[in-house]
C-alpha cells in the first residue's frame, strides 16, 4: 500500500490566531470573516473546535473571551474534546504578536489550498489505480480543470495603498518606456492602426478574432504569429485543427515570398519565384514557430501541451489556436453554447497562468450575411456563449470585395432562377480568380476592446499571396509615430458599443 502523504500543517500558526482573537476582541470579526473551519489543518482537532466556538459566539453578535468561549464549548458538548478549560488558557497566555495576525491568517489560507492541491492529486492518483482511464484526454482536461480551480484560491495580497500603487505604477511605466520607443505596451501585431488600439498583444489577454468563411481569417492570424515571432525572436506556438502542417508552411511561404499560393501548391513556379521561395524558407526557418496540427485537438490536450511547451521555452511569446469551434471539448454540456463557453474560459485561464497573449479564431454566423453592410458584429458570433465575456479583444474580418465578386446585391435585389444563379455564381468565381493578385481593402473591425477603443480602418489583402499588410496611408506612421491614436471623428471610426 501505497504511503499516505503528510499534509502540511502549522499548529503554531493556528494557535496565534485563535490567541490574537481572545486578547483582542476588536480583531474577532475580520480574522473569523476570512477564515474557514478547513483552513485548519485538524492536526490538533482542538484548534478546530474552538474555532467553531468562536464563530458560532461572532454569529451570534457575543463577546468572546476565556469565559464565553468555555461556555459555548459547554454547550456544544465538546468541551473536553477541546482540551478543557486548561487548553483556552494555554493559548490565552501564550506570547503572541498582535500585529502579525494578518500574517498567521494568510499562512492558513495558503497551507489549506497547498493541502487541497495535494489531497487532489491523490485521488487523482486513486481513480488512476482503481479505476483506469478510458478516455485520456477527458482524464487530463478534466483533473487540471479542477486542479487549476484549487490553485485559483490561494490567498491574494492585501490592500495596497496609492502611495504604493503609484510607486509601483511609476516603475511600471518606466521599464515600459524603456522596452518600446512607439507606444507598445506589448508584443507588435504589425499593423499600425491595430497597434494603436492595442497598443500591441498583452499579456494574459484572451483576443478572438472571428470572420464569415473565406474572409481570411487563418491568412490574417498566420501573417500575426509570424510577425510575432520575428519581432520579438521569441517562441510563438500554433494549434492548427483543421489545417495540415504542409499547408500552413506553404501559406507563410506564399505571404513571405510573394508568390501565388496556387502556383505553389501545384508545382507552378518559375525559377525566380523558386528562389524566392528558397529565402522565404530560410527566412521562416530561423524563427521559433511551433505547430501542431493533431485534427479536432481536444481541450485539455492544448492546455497540457501549452505548459508544457512553456517549460521547455520560457520565452514563450504568443499562442495561436485555429479554432475554437472544432476544438474537441469532451464531457457532456447541455448545449453548444455552453460548450463553447467553456473553451474560451480555459483558453482565458491559459493566457492569465502563461501570462502571455493567446488568439483564438472563431466563425461568425450567416446572420451577417443578412446585414445591410454585411459587416460582422458581435451578435453574430457562431454559438457565442461566452465569448464577448471572456476576450479581452474582439477582432473580425469583413471583405467588401468578396461580398461584391459574389454578386450578393443582384441576388438579394433581383431573384434568379436556377440556371441564372449558376451562372452568376461562375462568373463571380472567375471575377475572384481574375482579381486574386490585385490588393484588395479588408476592413478590420475592433468590436470589443476591454482597455482600449473599438472601431474599424481598412488593411489590404492580397488574396493570392494570402497576406495582409497596412494600407498605403498608413505607411507614412512607420516607424511609430507615438501622437498617433485611432480618432473617433475619423471615416474609419464608428461606434459599435452595445445597448
């Protein structure tokens, strides 16, 4: 049989406590108010008897003290157990330091989440021998879902004053001034405007960024991790669900080497283009881009596969995941925006545990279709759930060029026939085809942004090379203009904060 593990205790400590209460009674209410019964170890189960004693004399608005203690432990029948009037007594007269009460609570508090951590563990380890795994990625999501949630309770720092706080803010924004010369914050998106709404991904940020099919979204998150990774030399890692390892590289190599991704694909390419290809691999080769590609990747296994991908690279910069809407939650939930909810709440406590920025892409609905502009809103988001209240940032994509090649005006104003609507919608393929190497105005619309301003500007996309860039007026900005801000009069700003 295996040895049972010896929790962590510290009689002193819950001595001191229940000794701070007797010799001041002004200190009763606070130190009783942010403590529980399982905050004691039960290594002494006397402590946690008059502990009890206490809390009922508090609940019941009474003095405490040696004497109305000893009678409530009289009346709950316990009084032996809890050593008799001697123990009260003992730790009546024990020397104890009033002011460092606060100290002895939070030992407690710390050693009871260490202790329900371990105890955790154990049954883990319990169910494990007895019981068996039958699905492994259920096992693993489901215990460090519970295990971070013990973790999420360890005790907190008490009330800082302004003093501190501006000492410490101050600090803050001198490394700050010192890490970036343009107003970054965080790591750069590579986009101008974006930056100054951002003021770059933040640490511990949950950013969605959501679009219709065929708007670009995987094109826009790879040319984000790339520019990540290049820009900060540090590790960025991506979870592909739906897309092959091979595609994605040739993806980057295509928005890197300003190719045609169809040429690229087929074997089509001239020798010019080979050699550009060859120094886009170089190139991309001397990052530190991470893939994984494992098909409906199961939640837990990203999370266990990000702290540990964390322990190997500490310079993990970013974490990218493509998307939520496949990923593979396991459990049963009642419905599929629950399910969803429950995957950007994970992914949120992953980017706050790595203390990095983590962008998740999700589908918005075919109720955008149906707007008069098309462009996508929050209350579009496919299975929402949770979503606008865990992301931090809000990003979509929306393509007025595609929505035109499309012929949705004609379709929606003037109703076809069967035959007529295969037609128009070959010739809007051809008019895709024909225009996919021309530059194109995407808009980028910021629809929540937690610390910061939302709004919309224009980017361009070249759909063959599938690569985004800034638009041409924002070019004059490189460099960092640090005066520059997103303007709300501006003909790329509008107003999307909800009712």
């Amino acid at each position: 049989m295996a040895k049972k593990t010896k929790l962590p205790s510290n009689i002193e400590a819950e001595r001191s406590v229940l000794g701070a209460i007797l010799v001041d009674e002004s200190l009763a209410s606070s130190t009783l108010a942010s403590l529980r019964e399982e905050d004691f170890s039960g290594e002494d189960p006397r402590n946690v008897l008059i502990f009890r004693a206490m809390k009922e004399l508090d609940a019941h608005n009474k003095p405490i003290d040696a004497q109305t203690l000893v009678d409530q432990l009289v009346n709950m029948g316990v009084l032996e157990d809890a050593g008799s009037t001697k123990y009260v007594m003992d730790i009546l007269e024990a020397p104890i330091q009033l002011g460092n009460v606060d100290h002895y609570v939070n030992i407690l508090r710390n050693q009871a989440v260490l202790r329900a951590y371990l105890t955790k563990i154990e049954h883990i380890l319990k169910d494990y021998n007895e019981k068996g795994i039958e699905d492994i990625s259920e096992f693993i999501s489901t215990n460090t879902q519970e295990l971070s949630d013990i973790a999420s309770k360890r005790q907190i720092a008490n009330f800082i004053s302004a003093k501190d706080v501006t000492e410490m803010t101050k600090e803050k924004i001198r490394k700050e001034s010192k890490i970036s010369t343009n107003g970054l914050t965080g790591i750069d998106t590579g986009f101008i405007k974006l930056n100054s709404y951002t003021h770059g991904w933040q640490e511990g940020n949950l950013i969605i960024l959501a679009a219709r099919p065929s708007m670009g979204k995987t094109a826009l998150m790879l040319n984000f991790a790339l520019k990540a990774s290049q820009k900060t030399g540090r590790t960025v890692a991506i979870f592909s669900c739906e897309m092959a390892n091979d595609l994605i590289m040739k993806r980057l190599i295509a928005s890197e080497a300003l190719v045609d991704i169809s040429d690229l694909s087929t074997g089509r390419l001239k020798k010019r283009d080979m050699e550009k290809v060859e120094s886009a691999l170089e190139s991309i080769g001397k990052t530190k881009l991470y893939f994984d590609d494992t098909p409906n990747q199961a939640l837990g296994d990203i999370v266990a596969k990000s702290h540990k991908l964390k322990a190997n690279n500490p310079d993990l910069a970013m974490i990218f995941v493509d998307y939520i809407n496949i990923v593979d939650v396991q459990g049963k939930y009642d419905s599929r925006t629950l399910e969803i909810g429950a995957i950007t709440k994970t992914i949120k406590q992953l980017a706050r545990n790595l203390r990095i920025p983590v962008m998740a892409l999700a589908q918005v609905s075919r109720e955008a279709d149906r707007n008069e502009s098309h462009i996508p809103s929050l209350a579009n988001l496919k299975e929402s759930g949770n979503i606008e209240q865990d992301a931090d940032i809000v990003l979509m994509i929306y393509r007025p060029e595609w929505y035109k090649n499309q012929g949705y005006k004609m379709k929606e104003n003037n109703p076809l026939k069967s035959g007529e609507a295969q037609q128009a919608e070959e010739q809007a393929e051809q008019q895709n085809a024909d225009n996919s190497g021309k530059p194109e105005g995407a808009t980028l619309v910021v629809a929540k942004n937690r610390n910061g301003q939302q709004g919309k500007f224009t980017i361009m996309f070249t759909p063959k090379h599938q690569r985004f860039d800034n638009a041409m007026d924002d070019e004059r900005y490189e460099g960092g203009n640090q005066n520059y801000r997103p303007s709300g009069s501006s003909s790329n700003s509008i107003d999307i904060s909800e009712d």
